[in-house]
C-alpha cells in the first residue's frame, strides 16, 4: 500500500490532463523522450509545427543528448518564437531560458570553450529575469533547469561560494504542485553538490526524495490536497 497509494494517484492526475494534450506532451509527462523525437520527426516539422510540440522536440533531444540535432532545434525554436507571449501556457522568455541552458549544458559535456559556455548561461539568465513569473510549473521546472546550468558551470570552474548560491536559488523555487517540482529540484541540487565533492550532501538530498514510509503517506496527503487546484488551474 506504501507504494501503491501515491503512484494510483499520480496516475491520476496524468489522466486528468491527457484528455487535453498533444502526443508530444504525453511522451514528455511519462519521460519518453526518444518517443517523442520519433513521432515528430514522423508527424510534424520544426518550420511548422506549434510552438509547444517544438519545445517539448527540443527537450526530448536534449535529454537523449542528440546534439545536431537540439542545436538545429534550438536554432528553429527561437527563431520562430519571437512574436509569442506564451508557450505551452509558459512565458515565452522563460523557454527561451532553459533552452539556452540545455545548449549551454551540452557545451559543456562536448568540452566548449568555458567563455562560449559562460556566454550561453549568462543570456539565460537574462532571459529568466525578463520574463514574467506565473504559477504554472513549466515556468518553475525553466527557473530550475537555468539555475541547475549555471551552478553546475559555477561549480565546473571551482567557484564553490557561487554554486551554493544556485543551489540556494533552487532551494527557493516553490509551486502548488510542490510533489512535481521536489524530484527534479533535489536531482538539480544533488549534481551540483556532486560536482562540489560534497557527496554527504549530495547523499543527503537524494535520500530526502526517496524516503522512508511516512514521507510517502505525507506526499500523497500533499497531492490530495493539491490535485483540486490543478484542475482549476489548468
């Protein structure tokens, strides 16, 4: 039951929203990005596509690290975004952002230079800064990823002080739908305390999110109480 009860309700809440989402989204909710990356190059193009199933293209190369490929993504996505206020009900520049982060992210695993890595990160937080904050999480996830980026490059070039200031920022990056955003923010915390070799922490953070008994009971109470306010706010 320990485990049952929090996914039965997970479940829940994936198909409460399915009724009303592209392909694209549905592959990115049940993290199926090579999925995703087949069925828009099968379906639909960069040059025509709506600007949703684009980013969620975008982040589905990212994750299975297709870099030709994010980079011609990237390219097409923000060329063609400059005239939206939104994207997937999301502030246009707070995509922008995280995208910019992504490619900032892969510069750095091909080995770029640190100047043209520290170029990318620093337009990403600009382009965070600019944009306008809402409740939705995909804002929320963006603030994260472009914080995650540029303490994970902080923490590369042995700027410790800096790093733990991203992971501050993090740490602060709150929603309604806490449930969703603690993995991906403990997972943001826990590399760059990695990168700093402060594995007791890195340790500790991971630990936080998978838990012991009683953290699944409180989280699935936090969900219930949650859910309805998703609903109304979707």
């Amino acid at each position: 039951m320990r485990k049952t009860f929090p996914l039965i309700l997970r479940l829940s809440f994936h198909f409460a929203f399915w009724g009303c989402t592209t392909p694209m989204q549905k592959y990115s909710l049940n993290s199926q990005f090579y999925q995703s990356a087949q069925y828009f190059e099968k379906n639909l193009s960069a040059e025509k596509a709506d600007l949703d199933d684009l980013y969620f293209y975008c982040t589905s190369l990212y994750e299975i690290k297709n870099y030709e490929k994010f980079n011609n993504c990237h390219d097409a996505f923000f060329s063609r975004s400059g005239k939206a206020d939104t994207i997937n009900r999301t502030s246009r520049d707070a995509l922008l952002a995280e995208i910019h982060s992504f490619k900032a992210r892969n510069m750095i695993d091909l080995g770029a230079d640190f100047d043209d890595v520290k170029k990318e990160i620093d337009n990403s937080l600009i382009l965070l800064k600019k944009a306008w904050p809402n409740y939705h999480n995909g804002y929320k996830i963006a603030e994260i990823h472009v914080y995650e980026t540029a303490g994970i490059f902080t923490a590369i070039k042995g700027d410790g002080s800096t790093a733990l200031d991203y992971i501050g920022k993090i740490s602060m990056v709150t929603s309604m739908a806490e449930f969703q955003l603690r993995p991906i923010k403990n997972a943001a915390i826990a590399g760059i305390y990695f990168i700093l070799k402060d594995y007791g922490n890195a340790k500790k953070i991971i630990q936080e999110y998978s838990g012991s008994a009683f953290y699944a009971f409180a989280q699935a109470v936090e969900v219930m109480m949650v859910f309805p306010l998703l609903v109304h706010y979707a």
